[in-house]
C-alpha cells in the first residue's frame, strides 16, 4: 500500500477522488445533485462528473508533482468556475462569507417578505422538480397535464397542467364567455400556486369571464400566433373553447422580441433553438411560418454554441468572458415584433364577431423596458394597455417572488388583474 502512494499518479487519484466524493455529496445534501436529478440529463450529468473530476485530477497532480505555475493556477479556477456554474445552474450560491445553512436562512427570510406561496395540499405525494413539460412539433415544448411540486429559489407550489396543457385556474365562472390569456413564465405563474396567477385573478375580479391561461414558461408572441394560427396542434375541444372566446389578453415583455427573432442569448442557452419561426417582411406588411429558430443559425454559430449546450464549465466562461448581453433591440425588431401581434390579433378576431384583443405592457420588474414598443403597436392599431410603469423601480422587491427572482408575485398578480378589470369596465360603461 505505501508503494502504491508513492506513486505520484495513483496519489493524485486518490486525493481527487475523495475531492470530487465529497463536492458531489454536498450537492446532493443540499438538493444540487451532480448527479441524474434535477434539470440534468444522463449524458449531461456524466459529461460533467467527468469534466469536473479530470480538472481536480490534474490540478492535484501537478501540485503532487511541484508544478504549481500558471498552469496549475488555471486549472483550479477552471475548477471553481465549474462548480460556480453548477450551482448557479441549480438556483444556489457559493462564496467564501456563505455557508449552505445561511444561503437557506436568508432564502426563507426572502420568501417571507414577498409574502410567497406554499404549495396547496395534496391527496397524493408529489416528487420535488419532475419534469413538466415535453417536446412539441410546432410550440417547441408544450406542458405535461398533472400536478408538479416546484421547489426552487425561494418557493415551494404546487403547478397543475389541465389535460389541454394549459394552466389549470381554480375559478369557475358559471358564464358563456370566456378570455384567452396569452404570454410566458409571467402569464403561467412562476413561482405562484394555482389560486394566485394571473388567470386566477382576473376570474376573480371579474366573474362574467372564465379565463384560459395559454401561457407557458420561455413562451414568446410566437407561440400565442402558433396556437391561433394552427388550431390542428390542439384538441378540438380546446380549439373549440379558444374561438368561442370573445376576449384574447396577451401579457408582453420586451425579452419576447429576442426570444421572436432568436437572439444570441436565446438560441446560445439552446432552449428556444426548436421554437417556431416567423419571417415578418416588413416591406410587403406580412408574416410567414418558416420552420424553426434553430433553423436560422449559420453554420459558425451552430458551431461555437454546441459547447455550450452540453458544458457549464464552457457556459459559464461564454457568459462571463464573452458575451456581451442582450444585443441592442433595433427600430426594425420593434416593427417585427409589433407586426407579428397584428397577426396574432388578426387570428384571434375572425372566428368570431364583437371579439376585443388587447396587448398588456407588464409592469417592469427585470429592469427592462416594457413600454419602448408602445407606439408600433399603436401604428399597428392593436389596442394597448400600458402597465409598464405602474410600479416603482424601488418597490419591486415587494412585488416580486423573491430577489434573485423578478416573476411576479401573487401581490403584483392581484394588482394587474384589477387594472385590466377597471379598463375592461370603464371601456363597456361608455
């Protein structure tokens, strides 16, 4: 045995392997699991454990060895970043002044200031984090009808997915006409149970509408036409519901340009590669299918993105080194955007008469700026409510779910419900 520890190499694999045994045991204790749980997959949660294990190898070989240069330097924080970049990936932290306990404390100190939700009862026991959505041939993805328990960042709710794929609201109108909701995590409810999204208050408030939640988390102004525009991808009960509605809302962010155009960001984090895509010529005023996001990436940047898709170690050094941010939105992203909606609009409004489509300006709660494509829309005559602004930039902390998390709460939720419900009010008196 001590021959085989004077052997350099098989000391360095050793001390590495119990570096990595007790890395992954902290993880795992603390629900971020290098392992096949959670947001990883197989291949990714094996690609990894392999990365991060031949990184502390050879850092500790060449400290074994006398070599601790430049090159040793590198290979540890090449380590730490990848660690950093795991538990980012999984909602935590990590810092020299934060143990796991404190970060947990201070999570729960966070959630109990917003006033966030606890996850509803249920007869049955759900496991924490499975996944809820699944592939879709024209969406992209599309969401897996059941009950899912979320446990992540400061909230802990239970999300239930009718047998449609659509968000299931809690309030039943006993009325005929009904609303369609359309938009993303915002409009969904991240972070928020079933009794507290949007569609939940709106019901509320307004009780001579049902009101459908379409939204869907990453969701974008495309997917809203997609479900307008294709009604063979839905049920026909459901299809059936969307035209009879005499309402359609859609909840806008300015980040649902990027995701319509597949800006870096998007198309780098892979996840809307497969979302589908629409050219909006804006000499001839027209909007057109054209097969999918990732469709439109040349060959370069298929290239320099794949690393990205299966490595956080690569993730992590792409953002912090190289990319920039969000490219800057151009007068003509605006245009498409806002041409897209009319579309959308247009869809929504020939299945029907006396039926009022309308575009929310959602109040800023991730610093941007919500009501910069007010006026093309307007160009576009889509009616417009403009919520942008109707919170203080300082008072945000209290209308979201928690710091770290600028999806709105169920305080915010309530409050744009009842403005929506005062124009809709005021516009009928008239």
């Amino acid at each position: 045995m001590a021959k085989f520890y004077k052997n350099k190499f098989f000391l360095a694999l050793t001390i590495s392997g119990v570096i990595f045994l007790v890395l992954k045991g902290i993880f795992m204790a603390t629900g971020i699991e290098l392992g096949l749980g959670g947001t990883f997959t197989q291949k990714r949660a094996l690609i990894t454990s392999i990365a991060l294990f031949s990184l502390l190898f050879l850092a500790t070989f060449s400290a074994i060895k006398g070599k601790v240069g430049l090159f040793n330097l590198f290979l540890i924080l090449f380590s730490f970043v990848f660690i950093e970049g795991i538990i980012e990936e999984k909602g935590g932290e990590i810092g020299i002044r934060r143990t796991i306990k404190t970060i947990a404390k201070k999570q729960e100190s966070d959630s109990a200031k917003v006033s966030a939700p606890k996850a509803k009862t249920t007869k049955k026991k759900l496991v924490a984090n499975q996944e809820n959505t699944t592939n879709h041939s024209l969406l992209g993805y599309s969401l897996i009808p059941g009950e899912f328990l979320i446990a992540k960042n400061c909230y802990k709710v239970v999300y239930t997915n009718t047998k449609d794929s659509i968000r299931y609201n809690p309030i039943v109108n006993e009325t005929a006409k009904k609303a369609a909701l359309f938009g993303c995590s915002f409009t969904y409810g991240t972070g928020i149970d079933d009794e507290h999204t949007l569609s939940a208050n709106l019901a509320q408030v307004d009780t001579t509408r049902n009101y459908l939640n379409f939204g869907q988390e990453g969701f974008g102004m495309q997917q809203m036409l997609s479900n307008l525009d294709i009604r063979a991808h839905q049920n026909k009960a459901l299809a059936k519901t969307l035209d009879a509605a005499d309402l359609g809302i859609y909840f806008y962010l300015e980040d649902h340009i990027y995701r319509l155009l597949g800006k870096n960001h998007l198309v780098s984090y892979h996840w809307g590669t497969d979302f589908p895509f629409y050219e909006a010529n804006l000499e001839n005023n027209t909007v057109k299918l054209d097969g999918k996001l990732g469709n439109q990436l040349s060959l370069l940047q298929r290239v320099s993105y794949f690393p990205v898709h299966i490595s956080l170690v690569y993730k992590k050094l792409y953002y912090r080194f190289i990319y920039a941010g969000p490219e800057a939105l151009k007068k003509t992203d605006f245009q498409k955007a806002a041409l897209v909606i009319k579309e959308a609009k247009a869809k929504f409004l020939e299945t029907g008469t006396n039926k009022r489509f309308l575009v929310v300006l959602f109040p800023n709660t991730d610093n941007s700026d919500n009501g910069r494509i007010k006026t093309y829309l307007t160009a576009q005559n889509i009616e417009v409510v403009d919520l942008s602004k109707l919170i203080k930039k300082d008072d945000v902390p209290d209308y979201i779910v928690c710091k770290n998390d600028p999806h709105p709460n169920a305080k915010l939720n309530k409050l744009v419900s009842e403005k929506i419900v005062e124009i809709l009010t005021t516009d009928n008196s008239e």
